[in-house]
C-alpha cells in the first residue's frame, strides 16, 4: 500500500478520533451530581487511541452500514473500555494512566469505584440507542465480552503470583483481556449494520486476531521501544516481573545460566531497573524479538485472512490499513 494511501487513511482515522472526542465531551454535560460525573467526565476526556470504537464503525460500513447510525454502539465499546482501566488502575495500584493522575489518586477510591460502577452503565444505555430488531444478539455480545474481560483481568492478577504459567495459559489471558473487546466491537458492528452471519463470523476473527497481534505488540515495545515515542520507560514489564509473551518464550528456550536468570525474575517478583539491559541482551541472544515480530505478523496475517469474504470496499481497505498500521506503531 502506497504512503500516500497511508496518509489517506490516517486522516480519516484521525478525523474521526477528534469526532468521538467531541462526543465524549458531550456525553455527559449537565448530568448531576457532579461529584458523580465529574470524574466519569474526567475518564472519558482522558484520550487514547479511540481503537475500539472505530473498529466498531468501519467494520458496520464493510457490510453496508452507515458510521451515524452505529456511533452510539461504538461509544458504548470505548466506554466499557474506560470502565475496565479504571478498575484495572485500582487493582494494579496504578498512578498514571496516559500522563495522567489515576481517578483513585487524584479523588479517592470510593469515587473511583463509583464513577467506574457509572461508566458500566452508561455503556450498556448508550449501546442500546443503535440496537434494532437484533438487539438481543447485540447485548449478549456485549455482556460475553465483560465476562471474559473479568475473566482475563482475574487471570493476569493470578499469573503475577503463579510461577508456572505457560505461553498456553498467556494467549488464553490476552485473549480474553485485550482481544475479546476488539472482538466484540468488531461483531457489533457487523451486527449493528445487519450483517450477514459469515461477515459477523468473519469481523469477530478479524477482531481478536488484532487484538492477539496488538498485544504482543505492546510486549515487544514495553522492551524494545523508543522511551520518548513509547510514552514511558521501557523494560517496565521485567521490572514488574510480567509474565509475557517474550520472557515466557525466553524460558522455554534458555538453557543453563540463562535460565537460572530468567528464574531469578520469576522467583524475586521482578528485577531492578539496572539489570533491564541484561535481560534485553538475553532476549537478543535467544531470538526473542524475532520469535515475537514472527507472531505479530501470524496473527495479523490471520485477522486479514478473515476479511477475504467481505466485498471490496473504501471499509474493508480501512481494516486492512489499520491491521498493518497497528503493528508498525512506535507506542
């Protein structure tokens, strides 16, 4: 795909990303108490990448669907997503969340839980505004993919003790934790749009493949990223004693001396900042990040697959751009 095609579609992306913006803003203006949703308003300004949502629209226009009728529904997905990082931030006793001060922080955490406990339903009342006559096949989509979200987060909190955790075990708690809401909001669209049940089928694979080559992505930035285009420090998943799709892989392949250091991390809960640059060399010596870049490309190779029984189309040339643009990001 040519840059100047690249370029194209970046704008549109970026157009769209400032259009979800103002609508967050919006969203809950004038809602009393304010002590309630001015926190909730606080969240949803907080930016992000606007993935989900997005998503949601182009995969309801690949099908024939118009991007107006499915903003509501691509609100919903982002707004859940919202829901679960504040809760997530709690959980990890986070302090930062995209340079910002974590809601728990910045108010306390009974606000925060509430304004969480708020954002969940204003999720399901916004989805609810673009369902038709399918609209139980939307919600039970919706509902499914908060359930292996739990799910997924229950995991990763159990792998952070567990000292025997398998690449197995990992994709399944990806899956479930970042995957299934890209899933989800890909099927919903498909869904919203009255799409047949192969191009559903076909989205909802689109979906979780990406979002299996997007997390992988992430692990292999979190070690080899550029600090200032990253956003944070790198090689903060070694110091948290992450479990991730390259340190498990390293621990199947090391051997000797090796593996007795990368057994050092998993027994000490992490290591220090000092050393992130011998564990860095480890994964460089054992083929880590080739083995990583090798897997990104597998699943998106998947996830573009999927998308071969969608007619051709300005949306389906959107996914396909988005697919490669995700896992060339620099952050």
């Amino acid at each position: 795909m040519s840059l100047n095609k690249k370029d194209k579609f970046l704008v549109k992306l970026e157009k769209e990303v400032i259009k979800l913006d103002k609508k967050f803003s919006k969203l809950l203006e004038k809602k009393k108490p304010v002590s309630l949703y001015e926190p909730c308003n606080y969240i949803l300004s907080s930016g992000g990448k606007r993935l989900r949502p997005y998503l949601l629209l182009v995969a309801a226009k690949s099908v024939g669907g118009e991007f107006k009728n499915a903003y509501n529904a691509a609100m919903a997905v982002e707004i859940l997503h919202n829901f679960t990082l504040v809760h997530d931030d709690i959980m990890d006793n986070a302090d930062k969340r995209r340079g910002r001060t974590t809601l728990h922080v910045r108010n306390d955490l009974s606000t925060a839980i509430l304004a969480g406990d708020t954002l969940f339903a204003v999720a399901y009342e916004s989805l609810l505004k673009d369902c038709n006559e399918n609209h139980k096949e939307v919600v039970s989509t919706f509902t499914d993919c908060i359930i292996k979200v739990c799910e997924g987060q229950s995991l990763d909190k159990e792998f952070e003790i567990r000292k025997d955790v398998n690449l197995s075990e990992y994709k399944t708690m990806i899956h479930d934790k970042t995957a299934a809401l890209l899933e989800a909001s890909c099927s919903i669209g498909a869904q919203i749009a009255n799409g047949t049940k192969e191009e559903v089928k076909a989205l909802s694979q689109f979906g979780k493949n990406l979002g299996l080559a997007f997390q992988i992505q992430d692990d292999l930035l979190d070690i080899m990223g550029n600090e200032e285009e990253f956003g944070k420090s790198v090689g903060i998943d070694l110091v948290d004693g992450k479990k991730t799709f390259l340190f498990l892989t390293a621990l199947e392949k090391a051997k000797d001396d090796d593996l007795e250091l990368l057994k050092k991390l998993v027994n000490n809960n992490g290591i220090k900042k000092n050393q992130i640059k011998k564990y860095k060399n480890l994964y460089i010596k054992l083929k880590i990040i080739e083995i990583a870049e090798k897997e990104i490309k597998n699943y998106t190779n998947k996830a573009l697959n999927s998308l071969n029984i969608l007619k051709d189309s300005e949306a389906k040339n959107t996914l396909i751009w988005l697919a490669n643009f995700l896992i060339k990001r620099s952050k």
